[in-house]
C-alpha cells in the first residue's frame, strides 16, 4: 500500500465525513417535513460509494484500475443526481428552472495519470462530464441558497463549493509531484497526496457544519430535543 498511516486517516476521515453530512441532512429534512432536502441527501450516496472504490483502490497498491473506473462511473451518477436534486428544490421555490451549465476541469486525488480498463480517452470523458455537471450543480446551488435559505445553510454551500479550491491544488500537487519530484503519480508523493486529500476533508467538514448548524437553528427555534 502507497499511503502513509496519516494519509490513511485523512482518506477515512474524508468519507466519513460525507456519511455524517448525508444522514444529518435526511435528519434535517424530516425535521422541516421536506422530502426534496430528504431526497437530496439521498441523492448524496453515489458520491460516499465512489469513495470508497478510491480507498479500496489504494489497498490494492493503486494496482486495480477497474476500481479507479467504478468510482468514476459512480461519480458521475452522483453528479447528475446532485444536479438533479437541486433542480427539484428549485422547482419549490419558483414556478421555471433555468439549467446552468458550464465547464470545469477535474482531477484524480489519486494523482498521476492511472491506467484504465475502458481506456484513457473513455474514463477522461467521463471524468470531464462529471465535472461540468457538478459545476452545474454549485451554480445552482447559489440559486438555491437565495431563493430558499432553508434548506442550505451559507456554510454548507461554501463547503459543496471548496471543492473546487481541493480540485485546483491537488492538480498542481500532481504537477509537483511527477514533474518537479520525479514520482511516478501523486498517491506516491505521502506529503503532497496528503496535503491535497485533507482540502477534501475540509469541504466535506464544512457541509457536515453548515447542516448541523441548521439543524441547532431548527431545533432552537422550535423547542425540538437535539439529543
């Protein structure tokens, strides 16, 4: 296995974090009686499944690539459900939805430039189709943020869109590390690799805050036990 202990925890931590922020918003949605919010965080588990095919990919020494390729193809079903989801929140608060769309360049937390079972051109297709429906989903979500300030805290917004910050070091932390360090991908690289993983664990920190957050305000407000 490539990763460091400390790498391994930052890795765990992030996905772990993902499954708190699911079930403390399916909590928050049956606290405001809303199925949309509800059906969002449902909507959230094919990216909490895709994460663990990126670790289960690093057990086996980065050497399964077909775990690399299922977490892509998961990845992008948890996009355009995301994106899906937001439109039906969307669709609450106003009587059209607009479809913003827009173009995003991704990257692998895995580094370097892994091999594919479907070939590289298929899995960087995927990749950057993944990618501009997930930006399409940040943008629509500042509409919702707006529109509906219930259902997202500012907080939990900021961290869906941190993501992007984690997106653009970890590509640089993949230049660093095959271009400037000699290692063949970033998952070689414990300090780079690390450095990248944990602005993933923040983002995913900040949207498990920002629901909580929400939920503390409900609850307050409502005299609801939080316990």
């Amino acid at each position: 296995m490539l990763l460091s202990p400390l790498n391994w925890v930052i890795h765990i931590f992030s996905s772990l974090e993902w499954g708190v922020a699911i079930v403390l918003l399916y909590r928050y949605g049956k606290i405001v009686d809303r199925g949309d919010i509800r059906r969002f965080a449902l909507f959230m588990i094919p990216h909490w499944t895709g994460s663990w095919f990126v670790l289960g990919y690093h057990v086996g020494g980065d050497t399964i690539p077909l775990l690399l390729d299922m977490s892509e193809l998961v990845n992008l079903v948890g996009s355009v459900s995301l994106l899906y989801a937001t439109i039906s929140i969307l669709k609450r608060s106003e009587s059209r939805t607009a479809t913003l769309m827009g173009a995003l360049f991704g990257a692998m937390a895995v580094g370097g430039r892994p091999q594919s079972y479907m070939g590289n051109d298929v899995f960087d297709a995927i990749l950057q189709v993944s990618s501009v429906v997930y930006l399409a989903f940040l943008v629509l979500l500042l509409r919702v943020r707006k529109n509906d300030p219930e259902a997202f805290s500012g907080l939990t917004v900021f961290g869906f869109w941190f993501v992007l910050v984690f997106i653009s070091v970890t590509i640089f932390c993949m230049y660093l590390a095959t271009e400037v360090r000699g290692y063949p991908t970033l998952s070689h690289d414990n300090l780079l690799h690390g450095l990248a993983e944990s602005l993933l664990s923040v983002s995913n920190l900040l949207i498990v805050l920002g629901i909580h957050r929400q939920i503390r305000r409900v609850t307050r407000n409502s005299g609801i036990e939080t316990s």
